[in-house]
C-alpha cells in the first residue's frame, strides 16, 4: 500500500475502547480513529470527544458513510459475527476483540468469511504480547528449567460493579457464550498455550457464586498438552477482598518459572543457577502497552503484509478450550479441545 497511516474505525464504544485509545496514543501512532460507532449515546459521544471521530448509531450507517479502511471490532460476544461479516462485505480490514465469537458454530461462520476475502483479519488478544509470557517462553527454548512437566495459571477479577444496577452484558449467557473461563479466563489460556504448547484435552469443574451471572462465576480446570505436559487453570470472579494470586507457575525437570505481582507480571526464575530465584523482569508497562501492540501489528499487516504473530485459526484455541470445558462439565470425563 502507498498509505502511510491507517483511518480505522472503533464499533463499540464500552470499557475495553478506552484501553485500545489508549493502546492507539501510546504505541500504534499510524492508526487515525475516523468513526465511532456505538448505540449508547453516552458511550459513543464519550469516545468521539477522545478521539475526534464521527459518531455513528449502527454499522450499516458507519460503513456506508463513514470515512475508514479498517474496523477495531469491541462488541458482546453474540454481536462479533453480524459485525464481522457485515465489515468483510464491504472490504474493511477487521481487528475483532477475543473470543472470536460466542459458539464454535458462529466462529467457523466468520473463519470461512474472512477467507473468501483478501482482507486483513486478526484476532484482539492482548495477553499474546505481554512480555513476561515472552520471555517465559524464551527461558524454557533455552533449556532454563528443563522439561517442562506441569503448569498452573490463576486467572481472578474483583466485581466492582453495584449488582442492584442493570445486568452486564457478560452476565448473560445468550451473549457472552459462557462465564468467566471464556471471558476473561481467555486471557490466562493464550498464555498457557504460548508456554505449553498446544491443549489436547480438558476436563473440570465449575460453579456460581454469583446470582446475577448465569454462566460460571469460578472454574477449576486441568489440562493436558500435546506435549503430556498438565496445567491446571483456576478463574474467579470474587466479590470480596482477596489475596494477590500466583499468576503462573511453570514446573520443568531443572526449575520453575514463577509469575507474580497482580496483574503487571513479575516473572523470576529458579533453577540450580538461581536456587533462590532471579527476577528476570516487571512487565508492568509493557502489559498496559500491550493493547497499542496488537493494534500496531494489525496497522503493520495492512501497511506492509507479512506474517501475524496468532492467526484467526489458532486464537480459535481458547474459545475451543473454554467449550471442551463446558462439555467436560456435563460429561464428567476428558473432552477433546480440537
């Protein structure tokens, strides 16, 4: 492409927007946010005086008149195909925020979409950029801790919400597609996956702390990997205070990888060298910069080509991942992930 910069336009307007604005003015400078689309006039009004962009009410309106070349997709689960495909129909490179839909059904819908076209798709997984998972996967190709035999990830989130309000959209079965393994838990199982390699096979309990929420609201899970490695993958939500987490814990035949430090990943090494443990880095910014990242390689793709750090095709792992979970669940016994 001649273009230097990228008119890109934002189709819902929620929490997560402000994260990717964020992500925009920090790291991905080439990206011009032209249209806001959103049906919540506060929402939509809040991001356009951000970001100088013309507001627009739905997507058909947006895509027909709106001045852009690509979409930055931030809508409820259930929603992700209508936009999706409405986006590829009319020839807009698409960034669509994880899980890449609420049913494994609507996912094939959208991988078969995106193909026929020659556009730029990508899945929005920011945890696939943060630097202490890096540099995790780094040590354990340099043979830091051995083999790798097991790992465990604690996925958690504190409710700050007033649950006397209206009921979150993710609350909602129909349109989240599960509760909190498939949300948030998403986060947790990318990295699990970077570090691992390939899930096979699941299976787990699950349970609802949460009366409001009608999808799970904790979940333990155990995992085998291709590699006969397990993990075990915790989500919560709490409503209560709570201790800070060991994020992850990678065991291998000559050490362990330890991430900590709430939600900026403090990643320390212990091994014979380092039998009282290295700190090897505080991802802490580079964790917040890894929205401006993903959104900076979907730019780079549609400026310059090349290869994507995680296709649409293997981002599909957690959605997978989460529903193996689930049919573990009513099957009590190991499901399939693939």
């Amino acid at each position: 492409m001649s273009e230097t910069r990228i008119k890109l336009a934002f189709i819902g307007c929620g929490d997560i927007a402000a994260a990717h604005w964020d992500g925009i003015a920090r790291i991905a400078k080439r990206a011009d946010v032209t249209a806001v689309v959103d049906k919540n006039p506060t929402a939509v009004e809040a991001m356009s005086k951000l970001t100088g962009a013309t507001i627009f009410r739905n997507i058909h309106d947006a895509l027909e008149h709106g001045d852009f070349i690509a979409a930055d997709i931030m809508l409820p689960h259930d929603q992700h195909e209508f936009a999706a495909l409405a986006c590829f129909n009319s020839g807009k490179h698409v960034l669509l925020e994880k899980p890449i839909a609420h049913t494994l059904e609507s996912a094939q819908k959208i991988l078969r979409a995106s193909s026929q076209t020659d556009i730029v798709f990508m899945i929005a997984e920011q945890s696939q950029y943060w630097p202490d998972i890096i540099e995790a996967r780094k040590l354990i190709d340099q043979g830091a801790i051995g083999e790798v035999i097991s790992a465990s990830g604690t996925y958690y989130d504190r409710v700050r919400r007033d649950l006397s309000g209206p009921i979150p959209w993710r609350y909602r079965l129909e349109a989240a597609g599960g509760g909190v393994t498939l949300d948030g838990g998403a986060h947790w199982i990318r990295p699990l996956r970077m570090m691992m390699g390939e899930v096979s096979e699941v299976i787990g309990i699950s349970g609802n702390h949460i009366a409001e929420m009608e999808g799970e609201s904790w979940s333990r899970t155990l995992l085998r990997f291709e590699n006969n490695a397990v993990g075990v993958l915790t989500c919560h939500n709490f409503l209560c205070p709570s201790a800070p987490p060991e994020l992850f814990r990678i065991t291998g035949t000559k050490g362990e990888l330890l991430i900590t430090g709430g939600r900026d990943g403090r990643l320390s090494l212990y091994n014979s060298e380092f039998p009282r443990g290295k700190a090897v880095l505080y991802g802490a910014e580079g964790r917040r910069d890894s929205y401006g990242a993903e959104i900076n390689e979907f730019c780079d793709l549609i400026l310059n080509g090349g290869s994507m750090t995680a296709t649409p095709e293997y981002s599909l792992g957690e959605l997978c991942t989460a529903k193996a979970l689930y049919k573990s669940i009513e099957t009590k016994r190991w499901e399939k992930v693939w």
